[in-house]
C-alpha cells in the first residue's frame, strides 16, 4: 500500500513539475517576442530621434545666422541714431 501511495504521489509531482516546465516555457517564448518587438520599436523611435536632431541643427543653424543678421541691422542702426544725435543741433530762426 505504501509502495503504490508513493507512486501515486511521485506521479503527481512529476506531472505538475511537467506543467510548471511547460509554463516556463510558454513564458519564456512570450518574453522573447516582447523583446523582439521592444527591440523594434526602439529601433524606430531612435531614427525618429536622429531625424529630429538633425532638423533641430538645421533650425539651431538658421536662427544663429538670422539672429547675426538682425544684430549687424541693429549696429548699422544704432549707428545711424548716433550720427544724427551727435550733429550740433541747429536753432530755427524765424525770418
């Protein structure tokens, strides 16, 4: 009787260690294909980034060139408003 309770319970626990292996396994293959599709998309949003850096040099680039432009009007103005106020200023007679 002991013989065949022992068989029987041995049998039970390799049945369940079975099932516990194959969940392992079913779980294992569902990380895999997690990470495979992580791995895309991170592979996309890296481009994505690469492509927004590149239009944000671009902007960077211009912006600094239009801003030297505005600052060379700006002294060419100042300039100009330095001129006129350092003229002796002449006094309106009335004739």
């Amino acid at each position: 009787m002991q013989k065949d309770h022992l068989t029987i319970l041995l049998e039970s626990i390799d049945s369940k260690v079975q099932l516990t292996m194959e969940a392992v396994s079913a779980l294992d293959k569902k990380i895999d294909d997690v990470e495979e599709r992580l791995t895309e998309k991170i592979e996309i949003v890296d481009c994505r980034v690469m492509g927004l850096s590149k239009r944000l040099d671009a902007v960077e680039e211009r912006l600094s060139r239009e801003i030297s432009e505005v600052r060379t009007d700006l002294d060419a103005h100042r300039n100009n408003t330095e001129l006129h106020h350092a003229q002796p200023k002449r006094s309106l007679k009335r004739a």
